[in-house]
C-alpha cells in the first residue's frame, strides 16, 4: 500500500503559515492550522516559511506552487 502524501507534525503556534486555495478544503485546512494557534497569512508574506496548499484542481495546485 502506498501513501500519496507523508503526515507530518509541525509546530505552527504563533508562525506565519501560507494558506492557498478556497471552499471546503481551505475551510478545513484553516480551522486545522487556527486550533495550532499559527498565523494564517497571505501569499505574498515573504516572512512565512511554510504554506499548505488546498487547491482541488490539480493544474491550479500545481500553478500556485510555482509562484
């Protein structure tokens, strides 16, 4: 059995985190990373150094991540 991804264990507490994407996943993703007590900043904040993307389409995905 494989795995398409690997569960990490950050600490995110009061650290900018990059969130991408929008609807339900982002939703989920960000009450996930609010209850870790991170910083849920904009794309563009260059002092983030970590960001999840939750963008369904896979060329979207794919396209924000090459930004």
């Amino acid at each position: 059995m494989s795995w398409p991804g690997l569960p990490l264990l950050l600490t995110v507490a009061g650290r900018p985190v990059i969130l991408l994407g929008d609807g339900p996943a982002a939703a989920a993703k960000r009450r996930l990373l609010d209850r870790a007590g991170a910083t849920v900043v904009a794309d563009k904040d260059a002092d983030a150094r970590f960001a999840i993307v939750a963008i369904e389409e896979d060329e979207k995905a794919e396209a924000a991540v090459a930004r």
